[in-house]
C-alpha cells in the first residue's frame, strides 16, 4: 500500500484519500501549465531564449557556460539580458547546437520541431515540444494514480467480503 495513504484507517477512507489526491495532482498539473504557458512558453528577451533552449537540451548553466568558455556568472548574465552580440551569440548558438537565427526567434510554445543540423557528415532531424512531454508525464501519473485506486478498491471489496 503506498505510504502516503496510512493515515486512512479503511479502505473507503483509502478510497477517498486517494480520489481526492488525483484530484488535487490535476489542479496542479492545470495550475503549472497555465504557468508554463504564461512564462515559459512566452520568452521575450535573448537571454530568457537562450536560457530556455539550454533547458529544453537538458543543459545546466554551468556547462553551457564551460562549452563557450565563460563563468557561470557571466552565462547567468547573459541569460538575464536583453541583448548579446552576434559574436557571443554565434558561440552560444554553436554550443547548442542551433543556429543564431534559431534562438533570435525561437518560440518554446513550438517547442524544437524539425532542427535539422549536420552532425558527423550525417543529417539529424531532433524534434522536441515540450507540450507533448507535459501530456506523456500527465498520463504516465494518471495511470499510476489509477492503478492506485484499483488496489484501493481491491482492498475495500476484500474488506468487504471478510465481514
């Protein structure tokens, strides 16, 4: 039985419980999109385009900042900016893996779809939204909170049956 739910003393309490959890995990799953949606899907300046393409690849600030050869203070900098120079622009770009005109118009509510780039004489298509990543991890949790209620419910109807 997962731990969360000991508190429930019966297995309709259980029930319950873990009804209301399902619940409260959609009003939070609705409220951190239409976070997402205000935030991080909306960059307005290059340092914040930046800072969210470095995210989208699974980079920290840290190493991007180690691949164009500047402090993590100056990369925090940048990314806090409102304009970078083309050179500097170029360099970050390259780490990424983009082109400059890529992260000058990047929109993450798009997500990376259809970056083709050349890699090892070899042409890669990298397609990546960062919606569809939300949806998977929506229903990955929907499906363990369901599995949860069915063992909740298995255990009421044993419950039941031993009275």
């Amino acid at each position: 039985m997962p731990d969360f739910l000991n508190f429930a003393t019966t297995p309709m309490t259980k029930c319950k419980a873990a009804a209301y959890i399902l619940h409260r995990l959609t009003d939070i799953l609705l409220t951190f999109y239409q976070i997402m949606e205000q935030d991080f899907f909306r960059p307005n300046t290059i340092g914040q385009r930046i800072a969210r393409i470095r995210k989208m690849k699974g980079l920290k600030q840290e190493t991007l900042a180690e691949l164009i050869g500047i402090s993590r203070q100056a990369m925090s900098n940048i990314e806090t900016s409102d304009n970078i120079d083309d050179e500097k622009l170029a360099e970050i770009a390259k780490a990424l893996d983009v082109a400059p005109e890529f992260i000058k118009n990047f929109n993450a509510g798009t997500g990376i779809n259809n970056n083709i780039y050349q890699q090892n004489d070899g042409t890669i298509n990298y397609n990546f939204n960062p919606i569809e990543k939300i949806v998977e991890l929506y229903d990955a949790l929907l499906r363990s909170e369901r599995e949860k209620i069915e063992l909740l419910q298995q255990l009421l109807q044993a419950e039941r049956e031993k009275k």
